[in-house]
C-alpha cells in the first residue's frame, strides 16, 4: 500500500492515521483487483479506470466518498450507523468503530452499478 505512504504520513494524529491506515489496509484486502490512487491528495480506489471510493481526513471524522447515488442509496443505513452524511461524502467519527459491513456494502454497490461505466465519474 505504498502508494498511500504520504497521504498517512501527513495524518498528524497517530491514532487517526492508524485508523485510515487499517481502513485502507482492510478494503485492499477485501478487494485486491481494485486500483489505490491518490488524487487531490486524496486516496481512491478505482475499478476497471473509474471511481468507486475515496477517502478524506477531518479534524472530528474520517469522510468516505462513494459518489452521490450511494449516498441516496444508503441513507437510511447511514443514519442508523450514526454517520452524518452530504449529497457526496459520510463522516466516520473518530471515537466510533467502523462499520465495516456498511462500507462492504457501500463499495460493493458502488462496484455493481458502475461496471459497465467507462468514465471516472458517474
């Protein structure tokens, strides 16, 4: 995960870096043909050249973008979670544990729906 080094490593709260650092290591593992790219300074995952999500750092969350149709699709899930969501991105809280079933669900709809896209964004 290389490609992701100094976008952790400007992550000035240890606990927070490690906390992005385990997300990007468990959806690497989860989903290995994926492409890691870091762009405007963001790290992304990508799928056959078009997005499918990325990742921010807040002072109070961690962001997860996976573009806005997920977000429709997923609000309901998101509010139970206790993630606060915008038409683009959901905030992981820090002092909350990851939902990593959500996320799966998330990127896995996000893998679907955009498989026979062939631009970067929807």
């Amino acid at each position: 995960m290389t490609v992701f080094d100094e976008f952790l490593n400007g992550i000035e709260n240890r606990e927070h870096r490690e906390k992005v650092a385990h997300v990007l290591s468990w959806v690497h593992d989860k989903y290995p043909h994926m492409e890691r790219v870091v762009k405007w300074n963001q790290p992304m995952l990508t799928d056959h050249g078009t997005y499918i999500i990325g990742f921010s750092v807040a002072k109070k969350h961690m962001s997860v973008a996976p573009e806005n149709k997920a977000i429709t699709e997923f609000s309901s899930a998101l509010e139970e979670a206790g993630y606060g969501y915008t038409n683009q991105i959901f905030h992981m809280p820090w002092d909350r544990e990851v939902d990593y079933d959500l996320l799966k669900k998330v990127i896995d709809f996000n893998i679907e729906d955009k498989a026979g896209l062939d631009t970067f964004w929807r």
